[in-house]
C-alpha cells in the first residue's frame, strides 16, 4: 500500500508533460497569436507577478469565489438534508434544483449584473452555480444510510449528538465530498467568467484587459495562475481530505466485519 503514491505521483507527471509537449507543438503549429511558447509564458507570468499584478487579482477571485463557493454549498447542504429526511420537502425543492441546474452559468451572471452588480454579482452567480450539485448529494447521502443501522442505535438509545456526529455526518460526507471537491473546482471558473463579465475586478478582469489589448500571451499567463491554483488546491487539501475519509471508510467496514 506504501509504493502507490509514487507510481501514481509519476502518471501525474507524465499527463503533464504530455499537455506541455502538446502546448509547444501546438504554439510551433500555429504560431505565438494564437498560441505562445511555454517560455514566453513564463516570463510573462513572472513580469505580472514581479509588477504586482497577480497577489490582488488572486485574492479578489479567491474571495468572490470561496464566498459564493461556502454559501452555495451550505445552502445545498441545509436543503438537501431537509429533503432527505422529509419527502415533501424533496418533492418541492427537487424541480427547484433541476431549474437552478438548467439555467446556465452565463444567464446567471447577467441576471445577476442586473440584481446586485459588481462583487456580489458574482458571489451570488458561484452560489446559484453549486448549490443545486451539493443538493443533490446531500439527499443521496441522507438515503443511503442504512435504515436498519438507524433503529439499532435508537434501539440502543444512542444519543442524538453521537448519532449525528457519527453515524450521519460521516455517512453525508462520503456521498457529499466529491460534489463539495468538483463545485471547489468550479467555483473558480465560474468565478472567473463571471469577474470578465462584469469588470468586477480579480483574474476575469485581467483576463478582460489582456483580451481587449489582443494579448495571448497575458491569456495564457492568467490561465497558468488558476491552473496553478487549482493543482496546488488539490495537493495540498482535497486528496488528504480523499485519503482521510478513505481510511475512515475502510475503518468502518473492518468494524462491521
């Protein structure tokens, strides 16, 4: 079990080299309009970061989108357990949340320019964006849980606070952390389109400037930052949180074995 992560660390390393091989030849393709060079890239990216452009915009995209990131999911959640234990409340919230999904991310931002403009306009469009996919797991997470499971520990008379932080929160987790880790990932694309959108500041808005100078190269330099973002978000707190709830699953079925 202790020889996986490396192997595996070098398939990650091989995936990348793979998309930089791919970056350069596409750039040797069709030239540095269309595509730069992976090192004009990286001294354009060094130039914003050297000049300070970089730390606020990443600041600002990072608070627009952890806001609407925590209040979307927290809504998500709150909703989706309500509607996992109360089957009216499901059957009234669930075509709600069909609704939120079919609407796209676009016609939110402009609804939302329209509502509350500039920063809140995009909280509220990361928000809208993930909500609806924490719902969803939350109620499949609520169903899931052994019925029989939940009599025992009545039967027993467990108390209510070890049952819930126990037995439920730990059984929600396992269903509801994958949608928190993908609408993690999204909120910051959607962030992002929607900062371009509504020049409200952060990387979108850099973005805006550098498409509005016709500038590839500072594209593709915004675009390494939040890709950046993301790989360093993922090392560094959702595959420990993954390994964590892994070695808690496999703890519980050793128990039940």
């Amino acid at each position: 079990m202790a020889n996986k992560p490396r192997p595996s660390r070098l398939w990650s390393l091989a995936g990348l080299a793979l998309l930089a091989i791919l970056w350069e030849a596409g750039h040797r393709i069709w030239g540095p309009l269309v595509l730069p060079g992976l090192a004009e890239t990286g001294v354009t990216l060094w130039h914003m970061i050297a000049e300070g452009r970089v730390a606020p915009a990443l600041a600002q995209t990072a608070g627009n989108a952890g806001m609407g990131w925590v209040l979307g999911a927290a809504a998500g959640m709150i909703a989706g357990t309500l509607a996992g234990l109360r089957p009216e409340a499901q059957r009234a919230l669930q075509p709600v949340a069909v609704v939120l999904l079919g609407i796209p991310a676009i016609a939110w931002v402009v609804l939302a320019l329209l509502w509350f403009g500039g920063r809140w306009a995009v909280v509220f469009t990361v928000a809208v964006a993930t909500g609806p996919l924490v719902f969803a797991a939350a109620v499949a997470g609520v169903h899931s849980l052994d019925g029989g499971l939940i009599r025992m520990a009545r039967a027993f008379r467990v108390p209510l606070g070890a049952r819930l932080a126990h037995m439920h929160l730990p059984h929600m987790l396992g269903h509801v952390f994958p949608a928190l880790a993908t609408t993690l990932a999204m909120s910051w694309k959607v962030s992002v389109m929607a900062e371009l959108l509504a020049g409200a500041g952060g990387i979108g808005d850099g973005l805006a400037t550098a498409r509005a100078h016709v500038d590839t190269v500072a594209i593709m330099a915004w675009v390494l930052v939040v890709v950046a973002v993301l790989v360093a978000v993922d090392l560094a707190l959702l595959q420990p949180l993954q390994r964590r709830m892994a070695h808690w699953r496999d703890d519980g079925r050793g128990v039940g074995a």
